[in-house]
C-alpha cells in the first residue's frame, strides 16, 4: 500500500525497512542506505532529510523531491498544574491539527495519540466527534506524534496508548502499519505489551485484529450494560448488539490470550446504578475481564455531569465482590482541557 500525503506524495515516514530498500535499490543507492535513513527517522527521530549528517547531498535531494516526510508542527501545549500531564497540539502538513497526551506515571511515561482528525462514531459524551470526522492518519503521522514528544520532553516513551481522538479500528491499515513500525526493533521498539488500542465497539474489526495475534491490549469503551442504554449513547450500538460485541471479545481472547479492558465511562444519574454495575459484571466474568472506571470529563456541549465519589466508589466495590479486577482511572490534566478533543475542539472555535 502507498501511503500518500495530501498532496500525493507517498509518506516516507510510513514505509517500512523492507519497502525502503525496494526503494532505494530502485533509486540505484546501496542498502545500507535504507538501513541510515531508518534509523534517522525512527530511532535519531530527525525532524527532515537536512538533519541526516551521513547522507550524500544528492540522495537527501532527491528524496525530498520524491517523498513527502512527516513532521507535525507544535501550535500549543499545556501543562497541567495539578499533576504535570501535558497536552500538544500538532499542525498537519495540510493545515489540519490533532491533539495528543503526556502523562508521568511511576511505571514510565505514557503518550496518548489520535489516530484520526476527528471521528464519525458520535458518542454522546465525547468532544472529539463533535465536528465530525475529516480523514484518517498516516501510519507517520502517528508514529510522529509520539516522536515530536519524545523530543519536546526530552524523555523516554515506554507505554502508547491509542485514545485520542478517532476509532482507531475506522482506520484499521494504518492502524496495523502503526502498530509494526511502533514495536520494530529497528525503531523506538515499544513492547507490544506496553500498548493499548481503544474502540468503541466495530465487530468486524475487532475479530480481524484478533487474527494478527499482537500482544497489545485491547480496551473496548463499553459504557453500558444493556443494549438500550448504549444506544442512548453510543450510535455504534445501532450496528452491533452487546452480543455481538461480546462473542468478539471472547473471540479475540481466544486467539490472543490477552484480556480485554472494559472502560465504563460513569456519568451521574445515566449509568452508575447498582443494577448497572450487576449488568457489567454479568458481561465481564466470563471474559475474565479488567473493568476500568472513568469517572466523565463534562463538556460544555454536553449536559453529563460525573458520578458523585460515594456513587462510584461503591459501583467499585460491587463489582470486587463479583471477582472482577477494577481500577478508577486517575483524572489526568483536568485543569487543562484534559478529555479526548477538548483542545483541538477550542483550538478550532478560536480560529
């Protein structure tokens, strides 16, 4: 597959060693040259061809004349006061912006990264689909997201996550090139284990990520335990039933060996029953599944409000009692437009 930049130039930074050999080869160049340009983008992380000291003039010419690179370009960021997470706005070679996440934790430092501009699912409670999807993202300008961060932090990425803003799975060949070049050993080299894909719930999709037997996790935002319900708030659930959904869960687990998470978004009064919290532990046992609350980040489009601390604390504990691993999802840059789209959304509305 080519993957052409919008202005029809195929993306170097999407192509792997062995399609840069083929390339290169064709160009008459040594394959150790393919080999040096590699490593300058995706273990030097070099921001464009001038930054590859070791190439002959010529050769970074005429690259330059043929592939398009990949090189996002910081707008904003914002740091978090309350616990340093910091969130980037990156420009698009074709004037477009996307947002991504930088969060410390003890076990390493996590990049959260969008892998669409915009998104078509339409759930209820998410900035990021608000205006609709534009297009899908490069394999690159993935990858660079986490590169530009890498950078700007100056330190070490060792767990991506694949939340940002748009359904990964809507953008499923990019997603899978992603996923390669992210955990190749001639790269940042991420263990696939240090990574987790979000989706909202596309079957098809999921059975077939379950064929590739990758190691990464799986997080399905769930956010409801009855069909009806999830309807209300996810227009994916129009497409596919809960049962649907959970025989492709199961399916997945049964080629991967890897447990799914449930991410179950609390919003006050909508979902945080304790009929509700019964109902997601009737799905999740025999998964064997990890629950991941999130207590809702409002928007102001939006009227949702979160659950109240007593509310979710004992939508936890009901579902320990009922044998299922849970954790709270620690509110990360709430002060700084911390959910999925918020920055990107304002960002859009001042221009």
């Amino acid at each position: 597959m080519e993957w052409e930049n919008q202005q029809g130039k195929t993306d170097i930074k999407s192509l792997t060693l062995a399609q840069l050999q083929q390339k290169l080869a064709d160009m008459g160049e040594p394959s150790f040259r393919a080999q040096q340009l590699y490593q300058w983008m995706h273990r030097k992380l070099a921001r464009n061809y001038d930054d590859m000291g070791n190439l002959p003039r010529k050769l970074r010419e005429d690259l330059r004349e043929r592939y398009g690179y990949t090189s996002l370009r910081l707008i904003k960021v914002q740091e978090s006061q309350i616990d340093g997470t910091r969130k980037f706005l990156f420009g698009l070679e074709d004037g477009n912006v996307v947002e991504s996440v930088w969060m410390r934790y003890r076990h390493g430092n996590s990049v959260c990264i969008s892998s669409q501009v915009g998104c078509r699912m339409g759930c209820s409670f998410c900035a990021s689909t608000l205006g609709g999807l534009v297009r899908g993202l490069l394999p690159g300008e993935m990858l660079d997201q986490i590169y530009a961060i890498s950078l700007l932090t100056g330190e070490r990425v060792s767990n991506v996550v694949v939340m940002g803003t748009g359904e990964p799975l809507d953008n499923y060949d990019s997603l899978l090139r992603f996923l390669d070049m992210l955990t190749d050993e001639k790269g940042l080299h991420i263990s696939a284990r240090n990574v987790t894909v979000s989706t909202c719930g596309l079957v098809p999709q999921i059975r077939d990520l379950a064929r590739e037997k990758l190691q990464i996790t799986l997080a399905l935002s769930l956010h409801a335990a009855t069909d009806e319900k999830r309807r209300s708030l996810m227009p994916v659930a129009n497409r596919y039933s809960i049962k649907e959904l959970m025989e492709a869960c199961g399916y997945y687990f049964e080629q991967t060996g890897r447990r799914i998470t449930f991410e179950y978004s609390l919003v006050g009064g909508v979902n945080d029953s304790r009929q509700d919290a019964l109902g997601l532990a009737a799905l999740a046992v025999p998964l064997r599944c990890h629950v991941n609350l999130i207590p809702v980040n409002p928007i102001k489009e939006r009227d949702y409000v979160q659950s109240e601390a007593s509310r979710i604390q004992a939508f936890k504990n009901l579902l320990e009692k009922n044998g299922i691993n849970v954790t709270i999802r620690r509110e990360m840059g709430r002060d700084i437009d911390g959910a999925c789209g918020q920055l990107r959304r304002s960002y859009m509305q001042e221009e």
